[in-house]
C-alpha cells in the first residue's frame, strides 16, 4: 500500500498554506473596509446631503454630537426631520403631500409599505442592494427571521426593509398554580392536552384553595390560546391582528381552521361542565395594567395566557445589574408584583405549549414584523446616495462591533452610558442622561433600528430556559393587504362572536360550518385570495 507522502513542518505546502490564508485574511479586511469600517473610507467619495426620517422620541440637535460622528464617518450631511411620533403618519403624509419625499422614512405601520408604492413615493430596492450595502442587516434577516424579507415585496419587487422585533421569538407563556397542583396531587404541569383537560377539571371540582366553596375554575379567556394552539391554530381572542396559517398549498386565516370547529367543541363542554370561567366573556382583567389576570391572581382560575414572559419573572430568579456595577435580584414583573402584593402565599409555575391529538405541539405568538424602512422614489435615480444611506444604517444597526453599534444608538461609552455586562449586552445610563427619556435621539444617535439578534440580555435568557421560545406559531402573514383593511373590522366582529356563540351553545358546534360560509361571502373569500396572490407573487422558496 502507498503510504501518503509526510509534509515537513514549514515545508512548501505549509508555505502555500500561509500564503492563502493571508490573502483570505487580506481580502476580508478590505470587505470590511469597504464597506464601512475603516477611517476615512468615504473621503474621497461625493459629499452627500440625506433627508431621514427616523423613530424619534425626541426632536435630533442637528449638531448633535453622534450624528456629527456619522455624518465625518460616512462623508454626508444628514438631515434628520423630526417628527411627533404621536402624529408621525400624519406628518410624514402632510409634507409629502406637499411634494417633500425624505430619501429614507420609517413606516410606522406595515399596511402603509403598499400605499407608499401605489402613490409613487417609495422606492424600488434593486435585487443584490441590501446584500451588497448592508451585509450585516441582510445576514441578520436571513439567518434570524427566515422569509421576513419577502414582506418588503409587492408585485416580486423589492421596496422595504422589514424591521423584525428581537424578542418576540417567545410565545405566550402558560402559567399554573402550582400550590393547587399539589394540593389536587397533580406532580407537575401538564403536557398534553388530554393531560391538561384532567387538570382543569380537577381545578374546578376538587377545590383546589381548600374554602369548602365551588368557587375556582379551570381556565378563562387568555388559557383558551394554549387549546387553539394544541390544535395547530395560533389564535387570541383578545389579539386584534389577522393570523393566517397554511394548510397544503393554501394560506387561510386562523378564524376559519378546520381545526377550530374541534377546539370549540372542547371549549363548549368545558363551559357546559362548569371548567370554563362563565366570565371568560368579560376576560381575566378587571381593570388597571392591561397585562393583569385579576381571575388568576385573585383565585378563581388556575391557569392564565396572560400578558407576556416578563410580566410574570419572579423577584431574584435573575440578576439585575445596578448603575455602580453590583448585582442585584431582579425586580418583579408587573403580574409577579401585583401577586406578591394581593396573594403572596401563591405558587406558579410554568409549562410547555400543550400536545393536541394530531401530535401538534404550540400556542399563539405575537407578530415579529413591526415596521419598515423605505427610500423615497427620486433615489431609484441615486444609486450612490441608496448605497450611502444603507451602509449607514447597516453601521448603525448591526454593525457587529458592538461598542460601535452601542455609540451609533446610545452615545458615547462612559459618557452617557457604561457597559455592566457586556457578554449579556446589559447597559447601565449615567447620570444625568439616565433620567432622559429619548436623550440619543438629541445626539442623532437615532439612526438605527431594531433587528432579529438573538437577544442576550438576563431578562431574555430567563425566557429562553423556560422554553418560552420553543413550540410558539406564528402567523404566516404579518401585514396588511388591502382587503384585509377593508373587511378586517367586520370579519374580526363575526370571528368574536362565533366564538361566544359557540363556546357558550348559543349556537351548536356544526353551525361553525355556516359561520365559515358567512366568514368567506362577508369578505374572507376577497381576503384570502389575495393573500395567497401576494404569497406566491412574493414568497422566495
């Protein structure tokens, strides 16, 4: 046998070897030159002037000490319109209808990407441009929020950067009473459906909180997200947003899920069986923060959807940093404090999203998709100035040196701000800049926007060892199309109450059938032959 020929240390082939690395190394250095980071790499390019329309708490000084920075770094003059974000659309429309288009706006409202383009005003992003000028945005998108680029499309052309929320990767939390597990001689929280139906029966009937009175129930409003979602349906009663899913080949809203007649019918013996809260109707909270389960915290149920993961963080299960850099137990979230302050003998505990009988694990997930970045249309003829505005908002969002990106957003490192923990991204404010609200949007350090990391911080650590980010459905539409703004009102009224209706057996489960035929001739028809006309028009498999 030919034995393979031994290669010296530092002979040839290594040589060759140091060689290709160097140049590889070589080459990516001026990538990343080019693209944004070395000193001066715009100097010798055309001064640019840009007209930006950011998210602004507060007006931008136009000699704002960070805006200065970036205006140096990328050789251009920024001018920042500053907009009240309690009146930001119709702002941004008066002046536009008054001929003004900013080279680069935010839209505030993602049904709004379309009535930008049917008006003339947006711009068409070439294909390759974000890739090319704003690399880290574009990686960040597409390894973090897979598809959401797609939601910037209409009619297969490019004309809005999606801004992806980082932290709504967690689903509704599903929160039991653990001291009424025990005391029913439940050992944990349940897994399955079936599983979970015992349970709520138990909480209903064996009086769990021991007053002689049948006066608990399983479940209310917000509970019944965790048995749509063991059905493969992500629906919220008290969510306003369409919620579309795909079934086969075809993309139809969560209201009329085949699936849907089933977790009714489950629902409705539940409420015939005294399980289901009668008051689901009126819902969890009586009044104060939204977020509150008043029938949770106040003992009449034993299980809650309510709020969102960090409404529920009890007091110490993480550590907080303080502005001097100690550690410290994490304070209560807003649901945690309430029940410390009404009920603080009560034990919860967390569980999974339920598996249905189809083997379907999940529950309701609140949309990722919250805005969009679009150019306005005179820079489809700038190709310099769209490149310009994209390496500085590529810079300022996810540039992936993290002290730059952090100046680019909060100012200057130990002078408005300190690190406390860099590893977890956790930043403390310094004085006086910790008691201003909106200060680095003074300085212009306001233009950046949120994207898809995977979030760092112990706040979100917390949910991610809860399992908060596993099993979550999310819609498979997150904005607007024109006819959902035109039937939208009515179709979510019909949706409420078919719900009621059902659950309550005002109406038999079989009249879901009709429902879905009044659902389809109300507008839902218009509506899903649309979205499934955007979806493979837009869709990148």
């Amino acid at each position: 046998m030919k034995m393979p020929k031994k290669t010296e240390r530092g002979g040839p082939r290594m040589k060759r070897d140091f060689r290709k690395l160097f140049l590889v190394m070589l080459a990516g250095l001026f990538v990343i030159s080019m693209a944004w980071g070395a000193p001066g790499s715009f100097a010798k390019e055309k001064r640019i002037k840009i007209n930006w329309v950011p998210y602004s708490i507060q007006p931008t000084d136009p000699n704002g000490e960070i805006l200065k920075w970036i205006e140096e770094k990328f050789n251009a003059d920024i001018d920042v319109w500053n907009m009240d974000e309690s009146k930001f659309d119709e702002m941004v429309s008066l002046r536009m209808a008054a001929g003004e288009i900013p080279d680069f706006f935010r839209i505030s409202k993602v049904a709004n990407l379309g009535n930008y383009v049917n008006q003339g005003v947006a711009a068409v992003i070439p294909n390759g441009y974000l890739k090319k000028y704003a690399p880290n945005i574009y990686k960040c998108i597409q390894e973090n929020a897979p598809g959401f680029m797609d939601y910037g499309r209409i009619n297969g052309k490019m004309y809005g950067i999606p801004i992806v929320s980082p932290t709504n990767i967690f689903h509704l939390p599903l929160v039991y009473r653990e001291d009424w597990l025990k005391k029913v001689g439940v050992a944990k929280a349940p897994e399955t459906l079936a599983e979970f139906e015992k349970l709520m029966y138990k909480f209903a009937k064996e009086d769990p909180d021991g007053n002689g009175k049948k006066d608990t129930y399983g479940l209310s409003n917000t509970g019944m997200a965790a048995v749509f979602g063991a059905f493969g349906v992500p629906l919220n009663r008290w969510a306003k947003d369409d919620y579309f899913v795909k079934r086969g080949n075809r993309i139809l809203n969560a209201a009329v899920a085949p699936e849907l007649k089933s977790a009714l019918a489950l629902l409705h013996k539940w409420y015939q069986d005294g399980v289901l809260d009668p008051e689901f109707i009126t819902g969890e909270n009586t009044g104060g923060y939204w977020a509150l389960s008043h029938a949770f915290i106040n003992s009449r149920i034993g299980f809650s959807c309510s709020g969102n993961y960090y409404h529920w963080i009890p007091a110490g299960d993480y550590s907080q940093v303080t502005p001097d850099g100690k550690k410290i137990p994490c304070d209560p979230g807003a649901i945690a404090k309430e029940i410390g302050l009404v009920n603080p003998a009560m034990k919860y505990a967390f569980g999974m999203p339920l598996q249905g009988p189809n083997g379907q694990r999940g529950i309701f997930q609140f949309n990722r998709l919250m805005n969009f970045y679009a150019f306005g249309k005179q820079v489809e003829k700038d190709r310099a100035k769209m490149a310009r505005i994209l390496q500085i908002f590529d810079f300022a969002s996810a540039s992936p040196d993290l002290d730059q990106r952090y100046r680019a957003q909060w100012g200057i490192q130990g002078k408005h701000w300190v690190w406390v923990d860099k590893e977890h991204e956790e930043k403390n404010f310094l004085p006086p800049y910790d008691k201003q609200d909106g200060y680095n949007h003074r300085l212009g350090a306001c233009l950046w926007s949120d994207m898809p990391f995977p979030p760092k911080q112990m706040r979100e650590q917390w949910a991610y060892q809860h399992g908060l980010n596993k099993y979550g459905i999310e819609s498979v539409i997150q904005f607007s199309l024109p006819s959902m703004v035109k039937y939208g009102a009515q179709l979510l009224k019909m949706r409420d109450q078919m719900l009621i209706s059902i659950i309550t057996g005002d109406k038999p489960v079989e009249w879901f059938d009709q429902y879905v035929k009044d659902y389809m001739r109300a507008g839902g028809a218009e509506v899903e032959k649309e979205v499934n006309q955007w979806y493979k028009a837009n869709h990148k498999k």
